[in-house]
C-alpha cells in the first residue's frame, strides 16, 4: 500500500511503515546543477591549443575518434576534469557536514585548520623525506588531516563543543601549522620547494588517472558514510542537550562527523592539493539556493564540482597560454563572502 502527499515544496512517499520526504526544491536545484556541471564539463574537455568539439568528445567516449582525439582527451583532460570533479565534491560534504555539525557557517575544514594539516604533512613528506609518490602523498595527508582535527576537537571540547570557539581554535591552529609549513619549505632544498609549492597551489595541472584512482575509491567508501552520517545531524542540529534527550551517543556521535569530514578533506587535499574555500563557500550557498535548516549534503556535492571545474576551466582562459591556479580563483570567490559572514556576525553583536 503506497501513498504520495503533497505539501508546500515538499512530496512525502508512504509505503507502509516507510515513509520519505523528497524536498523538490533540493531536488530542482540539484538537477539544475547537474546540468551545468555536464556543460561546463564539455566544454573543459573541449578547451586547449587541440581544440575538441561536443561530437567529438562523444564520438571518443564511446570508442571512436582518432588516436591524437583520444589521447589528449584520456590521457590528458579526463583525469584533471575528474579530479576536480571529485575534489570539489569531497571539499563541499566535508564543509557541509563541519557546517552542520558545528552549528557555524565559519567552520569549515579549511578554516578550522583541518586542510592546514594535510597541506604541513604532504608538505613534510616532500620536504624532510624527499618523496612526491601517489602511494605516500594520500597517506601523509590523511594522517596530517585526521590529526589537527582529532587536536582541534579536544582542544574546543569544554563539556560540550561552541561552534565560535572551535572556529576560533581552528584558525589558530591553521595558522600554526601554515607557519610550519613555511619554516619547513624555507629549510628545503630547491627541488623539493618546486614539487611543495607545485601541489600546495591548489591546482589540477598535470593531474592523471594516478590521482584519480584514489580519490574515488575513497569517496566510494566515505560519501555512503557522510549520507549516514545526516541521521545523527538531523538530531545535533538542535542542540546537545536535546541529542542526549533523544537518545543519541553524543560523543561517538560527533566524533564520526569529524572523522569522515576530515578524511573527505584529506582525499581531496592530497589528489589536487588545498583548493581553497570550496569547503566553506559551497554548502552555504546550496542552503541558500535549496532553503532548509542545514546545508544539503547532495546538492552541496553537485554545487562543489560545478565550482572546482569553472574555476578551472576560468583559470585556463584569463591568462592564456598559461594558467592560474584553480585554488587562487576559489579563494578570490571564497574571501569576501568570509568577510561578510565576519561582519555580519559583527553586526549582530553590536545591534
């Protein structure tokens, strides 16, 4: 016995015991977005001195083509457009669920100093032990990211977890472990500052299926567990002391947001390097395009990779041949919506 009800921007689905409410407002907006990620992806693919035509990119994709046609198109641009892609979606959830979690539009796990630490550790890897492999990169930025978010969480923690505070201590600890970063690259050889500052760039330059692979394999394993993670923020949202009224493991409960937010980070930290704001920016603006309490974790994900691959895109055409970037782009599009959210907190204070 099914049923469909429909209500104001909402449809709820009865079938039997269960029951789903589909916000079709989210819903609208994820297509939409969807749809301009696939337009913007075309014509990223397509852009470059070989230029490749929509008929074209399908005519490869689905096995035809000449052998230049496919590989500069798999060879080359698939695997940074897949990259971004990917990035940007992990970069949005994990800002999504920090988001939430904190109950702060300024936490973020750029902000909150969580991507700092991927960057100090990948950075040291580089530096101290003179590696840049695939295999040891993803790891060391793993370590560094679940680390400063393990430090910055009991750091904050004062019966119970205040989102300014843990912003506040999250930026402190950013900036203590972007200053180490810095003593360490200053310490380096020259070589090793070279393949540092390549990757602590944020960009997608040089990318291939060796940074692909696992960052998809990651996200296969940690988006399954950030959608899992909503039903315990449904219930952080409204504070701690109604968490534990319902019943909820408070502590278990927080630490596993952080711990798939911080590795989300990690993942994409370590295959494109730290892009910047993408985690702070995105899940703000699909909780304003899509409305609700609380960023959507789907939308956001959509909304991420439509941002990490314009910008791309963008940062290849502004200063042609060359290129900016992608990260130097997302951070000009990410700070003066940190200083509104400053000011507007400012504001309030003082009204």
């Amino acid at each position: 016995m099914s049923a469909v009800l429909d209500l104001p921007g909402r449809r709820i689905l009865r079938a039997g015991p269960v029951s789903a409410v589909i916000p079709l407002r989210t819903v609208a907006i994820t297509l939409l977005g969807l749809a301009a990620t696939v337009a913007v992806a075309i014509a990223a693919v397509g852009h470059g001195d070989f230029p490749l035509g929509p008929e074209t990119v399908w005519q490869v994709v689905t096995g035809g083509g000449t052998r230049i046609e496919r590989h500069i198109l798999l060879n080359l641009r698939l695997p940074r457009l897949l990259c971004g892609l990917l990035a940007g979606a992990a970069l949005a959830v994990a800002g999504a669920l920090t988001q939430t979690f904190a109950r702060n539009p300024l936490a973020s796990p750029d902000v909150l100093g969580v991507t700092h630490g991927a960057a100090a550790a990948a950075v040291g890897v580089i530096v101290l032990g003179g590696v840049s492999s695939t295999a040891t990169l993803p790891l060391a930025a793993l370590a560094g990211s679940l680390l400063s978010a393990a430090a910055i969480y009991l750091l904050a923690w004062r019966q119970g977890i205040d989102g300014y505070r843990l912003v506040l201590i999250g930026l402190g600890a950013g900036q203590l472990l972007a200053g180490f970063t810095s003593w360490m690259l200053v310490r380096a050889q020259q070589t090793d500052v070279t393949r540092a500052n390549i990757w602590l760039s944020g960009s997608l330059a040089g990318r291939d299926w060796t940074h692909v692979r696992p960052l998809a394999l990651a996200l296969l394993v940690l988006l399954p567990a950030a959608l899992a993670a909503t039903l315990a923020l449904r219930v952080l949202q409204f504070g701690e002391d109604t968490a534990r009224g319902l019943g909820l493991r408070l502590p278990t409960a927080q630490l596993s947001v952080v711990i798939v937010a911080a590795a989300l980070a990690a993942a994409a930290v370590s295959s494109a390097g730290p892009i910047e704001f993408v985690a702070f920016v995105v899940p703000q603006i699909a909780l304003r395009l899509c409305g609700g309490s609380r960023p959507p974790l789907v939308a956001s994900a959509v909304l991420g990779a439509l941002l990490v691959i314009g910008c791309d895109l963008l940062a290849r055409i502004v200063v042609a041949p060359a290129e900016l970037p992608v990260g130097l782009l997302t951070a000009i599009v990410g700070t003066p919506y940190l200083l509104y959210l400053l000011l507007r907190r400012s504001w309030r204070t003082i009204a």
